[in-house]
C-alpha cells in the first residue's frame, strides 16, 4: 500500500542526496521532483531514474547511525555509513560532510583524524562539553537536525536528532508542543518509552561518571550550603533546602533529579542536570 506524505513533509525531500540501490550497488541519487500525482517522488541518478513512495524512499536509510570507516583521499575520498537498518555503504566523503557533519567529525574525532588533512574542519564540529539544551529543530534533506546548546558554550550547533539525548530531546517537544505522531518525530515516542524502562541504570551509569560525580559533588555541597546559612530552621524555604538535601544524598532513588521550587534555584549550580520541578 502506498503511503501517502505527511501535512509536515512537504517539499523538504526535493534536492535531498538519497541512497539508492541500483545494479547492486548504492547509490548517490538526488530527488528530482514530485510525480503527476504529488503522491511520490523522482529520483535520479545519471541517466537513471525511479519513481518511489514516501516509505520506500526514506525506508530508515536517510537516517545515518554513525559513520564507521574511509578509505581514499582528494576527490575519490569515501566514507562507509552504517544507516539505522544495520546497512552498510561507501559514499563520497564531500557529500557526507555536506549531510551530516557532525557523524562524519565524531568518526574523526574518534580515529586520531583531526590534524590530518582534509579533515581539519571536523575541530568546529567536535565538543568536550556535554548538550545541555535543543532551541530549535529543521529536516536537512533527509535528516532531522536539531540545534543544540553546550554547557559553558553560547554558540549553538546543528546535530542529527538521533545522536541528542533522549531525555533532552523529550524536554524539548514537551516545552514546543510537538506532536510525536508526526513522521520525523515517531521515532523519539518507542526512545522514549525505553529510557522510562531503564531509569536506574541510566542514574547509575552516570554516577559512575567522574565527571558526572564532580558536577554531583558540587551540587550536594551547595545545598547543604544554602540549607545552613539560613537561620530559621522553620522556614518554608529552609525546609525546602533540607529536604532537597535529604534527596540529593540518595539521589538514585528519585530518578537522578531532586525537586526544589524554581524560585531557589538560582544559588545552586548545575541545577539543569539535577533538580526538577516540585
């Protein structure tokens, strides 16, 4: 049966670079248009050209898991793309990089590959700092992107939506009123219902963390530090700050986040990874 495009589609796939198998070999084809009918699309290659669905054009292969090799240098250069359907294939290092940099910049980063040439440019798409926020989301062709923010950073990057935190993500929909039955958000709906199912070893991975047990550290002392300087132990914020002490000491218990009203917040560092809403 053919599926028909979504209201949110739209003319986002037109110009987009698809894999497309032809003769047993992938592909870099290009949607060229709509057919008669505005139902499917052209796609070309050469001379070559097929008519496909929606379903079958996107098919979980415009969506990149991570890059997993390369071979070849100058113009011949290619990168192998392992797509979310556990299929692999060889495409032209240039067109990656145009579609998803930051795949292509974390395989460099991951491989010693940084100071080599030609890949140099991978440096403004690599960050030791972890996303602490999505402001914005667009479909680059064929690809979801969001445009995340840093910790301690204030310039923003594009990311492929799969390679963002699900939590993260899940705030941002949450706060911007998206609908998840839309096309290029279904997804995140079955990533979220499987991050609800593995809360515990989610907090207990990131206790495990150095870095994470530092940022932990600080936060629990700056409780403790707010909770004491204030002199009357029968008021209503001191007894907030105590209690969201008494929390953060087991903080494992509460979903790895620690409620405290937004009011009394400001004094408490990393509070964006480790309080919540009362």
């Amino acid at each position: 049966e053919t599926a028909e495009l979504g209201d949110d589609i739209g003319d986002e796939l037109l110009g987009a670079h698809v894999p497309l198998m032809i003769d047993g070999k992938t592909r870099d084809a290009i949607v060229a248009s709509k057919s008669s009918d505005g139902k499917k699309y052209i796609v070309k290659y050469g001379e070559y050209s097929e008519i496909l669905s929606y379903a079958e054009l996107m098919g979980g292969r415009d969506l990149v898991k991570e890059v997993v090799g390369h071979r070849g240098k100058g113009r011949n250069a290619e990168v192998e793309v392992l797509w979310e359907v556990n299929k692999r294939s060889w495409h032209s290092f240039a067109h990656m990089k145009e579609q998803v940099p930051a795949d292509v910049a974390e395989y460099a980063r991951q491989n010693g590959l940084l100071d080599t040439k030609g890949w140099c440019w991978c440096k403004d798409f690599v960050r030791d700092a972890e996303i602490v926020s999505v402001c914005s989301h667009r479909t680059h062709g064929c690809i979801l992107q969001v445009e995340v923010m840093y910790d301690g950073d204030e310039k923003t990057m594009w990311k492929n939506a799969k390679s963002v935190d699900v939590d993260i993500l899940a705030t941002y929909v949450e706060e911007n009123n998206i609908s998840l039955s839309a096309k290029k958000w279904k997804w995140l709906e079955s990533s979220i219902q499987r991050a609800k199912k593995n809360w515990f070893a989610t907090a207990q991975e990131r206790l495990a963390d150095a870095k994470h047990m530092g940022e932990y550290a600080r936060f629990v002392e700056s409780l403790y530090r707010a909770y004491t300087k204030r002199g009357d132990i029968n008021d209503k914020e001191t007894i907030s700050l105590g209690r969201a002490f008494k929390c953060a000491i087991d903080i494992g218990k509460h979903g790895g986040r620690v409620p405290l009203e937004q009011a009394l917040r400001a004094e408490i560092p990393y509070g964006d990874k480790f309080l919540k809403d009362v």
